[in-house]
C-alpha cells in the first residue's frame, strides 16, 4: 500500500523559513514524479512544485519561485520542500502526492497524504 | 497560465438523485483533465483521469466526458458517501491549475 506522511509544519513568522518532509513508502519512490499541493484554510487547492523522479527536473508555480525550493532524497524515499521568506500568504495545509504513473505529461496525483499545516502569523 | 472555472459553486442534490458537474478551462486542454473529490478534513482522492478514464476503486456512477475546454462529471445517483467538494484540474501546460470546487451538499 502506497503512504505518504508529511510532517515539518507549525507556527512561523512572516520571512521565517520552515521545512516540509514528506516519508513515501509502498512504491518505488525514485521512479515517480512527486509534488506538493497547498490548501489555503476554506479555500480551494493550489499546485506549489513538481519533482521528477531522479531530482533532475522542477517546476514552481510563480507564487513560490525563488522561495520555496523541493529536492528528495532517493535513499530516504523522502520528499522536501524548503520554504524560505514566509508570507501570510503562505499559510495552508501543505499536501505531498505521488504522480500516478510514470509517463511524461501526465501530471494527475494519486494518492495524497494527509497534510502538513503551515501556518505563517506574527 | 490556464484559468479552470468550475461551475455550479454548490450543488443541492438529494439522494439517489443524478449531479452533473462542469468545469471550464480559458483554452484548450485536450483531454488533459483531472477529477478529484474531497471530504472534510481529508487529502483529495482522484476519480477520474484523461477526462474520462475512472481510477482504480472508483464506483461506475462516477463519469466524466469532454475534451478542450468543456468538461462535465457526472455522479448517476448520488451515495451519501459523495456529499463532498469537487475538484478539476488540468495538466496540458504549465503550471498545473485547479478549479475552485462544486461543494455538492444534501437537498
């Protein structure tokens, strides 16, 4: 059975920095795309980043880019998004997915963890 | 960047009732279009991918057809179970975006 547990979230100021883990289990995790996904409290869900399988190839949505930085460990089977100057902005319950399959351009998640919440408060 | 809009906002059904559910995208999509389903206080869960293809454990009242920039899920008879807020999103182009949600609550 595929699991993904995120942890790392809490409570921090505005420009604080936090990072996110995201422990993968069930599945060959170096071979799969793995992405974070953002859930603004009540609002609607907001793709973050994407990693490819070997680390090689990122993306960020334009929100994020040049503060928020995803990486993994293969070794680990462990996914991470560092996230820098912290805005209110920011704060959101913080999903990591496992890209479904393989194959290039299909960029559909499943499963989901259960979330990390971030919350960014002076 | 591709705008999903998802109509209507929330959806009343009774049980046992059929839900037809749209989503819209500013351009053309293909058939690069996903539906997931969420319930309070949980991670989304995928239904349906390539617009139409159900994923793995998804009952068969759950349907989803169109292709550019009209899409349409269609729930035939709704469960309890299904009373939840729906989500599209697309994965033609970067970056990924998802559409605000049908909340689809008891009539």
């Amino acid at each position: 059975e595929v699991q993904l547990l995120e942890s790392g979230g809490g409570l921090v100021q505005p420009g604080g920095s936090l990072r996110l883990s995201c422990a993968a289990s069930g599945f060959t995790f170096s071979s799969y795309s793995m992405a974070w996904v953002r859930q603004a409290p009540g609002k609607g869900l907001e793709w973050v980043s994407i990693i490819s399988g070997s680390g090689g190839t990122t993306y960020y949505a334009d929100s994020v880019k040049g503060r928020f930085t995803i990486s993994r460990d293969n070794s680990e089977n462990t996914l991470y998004l560092q996230m820098n100057s912290l805005r209110a902005a920011d704060t959101a319950v913080y999903y990591c997915a496992k890209k479904m399959v393989v194959v290039a351009g299909s960029d559909w998640f499943d499963p989901w963890g259960q979330g990390t919440l971030v919350t960014v408060s002076s | 960047e591709i705008v999903m809009t998802q109509s209507p906002a929330t959806l009343s059904v009774s049980p046992g009732e059929r839900a037809t559910l749209s989503c819209r995208a500013t351009q053309s999509v293909s058939s690069n279009l996903a539906w997931y389903q969420q319930k309070p206080g949980q991670a989304p869960r995928l239904l349906i991918y390539g617009a139409s293809t159900r994923a793995t454990g998804i009952p068969a009242r759950f349907s989803g057809s169109g292709s550019g920039t009209e899409f349409t899920l269609t729930i035939s008879s709704l469960q309890s179970e299904d009373f939840a807020v729906y989500y599209c999103q697309q994965y033609n182009n970067w970056p990924l975006t998802f559409g605000p949600g049908t909340k689809v609550d008891i009539k």
